[in-house]
C-alpha cells in the first residue's frame, strides 16, 4: 500500500490542506488526480480513494475551504465558482497543468464547475452522488445551513455537531427524523464519527459555505450539457442522488454512467476505486 502525506499549498487567499499520495509518480505520463470531498466533511473521507489511487498515478485530495483543515472562504456566501477558483489556483500552485477530477456530492459541484469554466485544466471528470434536487427542497436546506450552530459556555456545539454528523447517516434531510426520510444505510463506527464531528466543529461558522454554494448550484441540470470532457457519472446503491442518474446520464454530452458495486454504501469510495482508475486509463 501506498502512504498517504499531508501537505500544505499556499493561494492568494490563505494555506489549502491536502492529502496526497503516489507524489512518485507525478512524471509516469498519467495526469494527477484530484479529489473533492462531499460537505460537510474533509478530504479525509475520501483517504481509501486516495491511497489506491495513489498506487498508479500521483493523486491529492484538498479540503475545500472553509472545511478540513484549508482556510476559511473571505467573504458571507460565495457561489460555486468562487470554490471551483479556489481549486484552480491550488492547480497553480502545484504546477499541474491539467488533471483529472473527482467529486462526490458537494464535491462533484465544484469538479463539474472547474471542467465547465477551465476545460484546459481537464482531462476526465467523475461525478459521483450528484443529482437534481426540487428548488423546495434547495430552499428548505440552505435555510437550515443557514442557522446559526449554538455554542456557549455548556458546550452546546458539542452535542450538536455529534447530532447532526450522526443524523446524516439516518435522514435525509438530516433534520427530517421521521419515518418517510428515513435512508438505508448504517452509521459509522464510532471513530468515525468522532472524526467528522471534530472535522464540523473546527468549522463550526464556515463549513456552510460551500455546501449553500452547492445547493445553489446547477438549478434544474441546467449546467450538465456544458460540460466539455469525457465524464464518469456513478453513485453508490441508496445515494440519495442515486434515482435520477439515468436523467443527469442523458443531460452529459460525452457520459458513461457506472454503479458501483453492488452492496457498497453511500460514502464508502474505497470499493469504487478501480472503477475509476479502470476508467481513467481508458481511451
């Protein structure tokens, strides 16, 4: 097995934290891939991704601003764009001319928007668990991601960050706890959500921003017949974006849609990865 390191890249608008693995490999004659993380996690989510991707190609993960440990966005509620130039610049930074890209969720948005807007800076983009949400439902959740968390001298974010990492996993929306929302799928093991929950908390006022920006983004698919680069669409059985991949699937000019493998839930990427670099290493 590959090891995973963690690096650090400055931007103009502060230090972007990265996992990065197969560094070895950048000049193997195969483009860097680069990962992007769903909301409201860090790209330590997507390390069994990493790691076995690694083994054949130079492979980094940033967390996204605001989340992980990267630099909080500078302004209230930016829009997509401003993450997709965030990512670029981290391009640039690097000097990696032209990647390929993965997002899954959050993420994808942010892939997707980066293909549309530099397709130079592309080669292959998979989009995994993105879907096309109603506008009520939009609407309803960026309220809620609006809300300010509580916090005072009780500790309240505490309970709440765990609450809210763990509900994810039950509902959707996580807010909605009743039986009509219920998803299907288990919660992680313990340390897992201690992990996450700590990821939350240490963004307690910013890890919002990108996931509004995603929510807001793509009304209707309107932006999926602009990508220009062959795409990869996939979801894992039960994803919530999972029913409407056949329609996104239609919408994507040069698409090849692919499940991943049967059983696997929603957020375990490690079983996808040789989908993806099978994929990849195609014509």
């Amino acid at each position: 097995m590959t090891t995973i390191k963690r690096r650090f890249a400055a931007i103009d608008l502060g230090q972007v934290h990265y996992y990065t693995a197969g560094e070895s490999l950048a000049d193997n004659g195969k483009r860097p891939a680069v990962l992007m993380h769903a909301s409201p996690f860090a790209a330590r989510t997507l390390n069994p991704l990493t790691e076995q991707l690694g083994l054949s190609r130079w492979t980094l993960a940033p967390d996204n601003l605001g989340q992980g440990d990267s630099c909080a966005p500078d302004t209230d509620y930016p829009a997509i764009g401003y993450f997709g130039d965030a990512m670029v610049r981290l391009l640039d930074a690097l000097k990696i001319d032209k990647a390929d890209l993965y997002g899954t969720h959050t993420g994808a948005h942010t892939a997707m928007d980066v293909a549309i807007r530099y397709p130079d800076r592309v080669g292959k983009l998979i989009l995994d668990g993105i879907g096309l949400p109603p506008r009520d439902l939009k609407d309803d959740y960026i309220a809620h991601l609006r809300e300010t968390p509580p916090y005072d001298y009780s500790g309240s974010q505490y309970l709440w960050a765990f609450h809210v990492i763990k509900d994810m996993f039950i509902w959707f929306p996580y807010y909605r706890r009743d039986a009509a929302h219920r998803r299907n799928r288990d919660v992680p093991d313990a340390d897992d959500l201690h992990d996450r929950t700590l990821d939350l908390l240490k963004n307690l006022f910013s890890y919002h921003k990108a996931y509004i920006a995603a929510f807001d983004n793509n009304e209707g698919g309107k932006r999926f017949p602009d990508i220009p680069v062959p795409t990869l669409l996939t979801a894992a059985e039960g994803d919530v974006s999972g029913a409407a991949m056949g329609e996104v699937a239609k919408m994507i000019p040069n698409c090849t849609q692919k499940n991943y493998p049967p059983g696997v839930q929603p957020g375990d990427v490690g079983p996808a990865a040789a989908m993806v670099a099978n994929w990849l290493d195609g014509a």
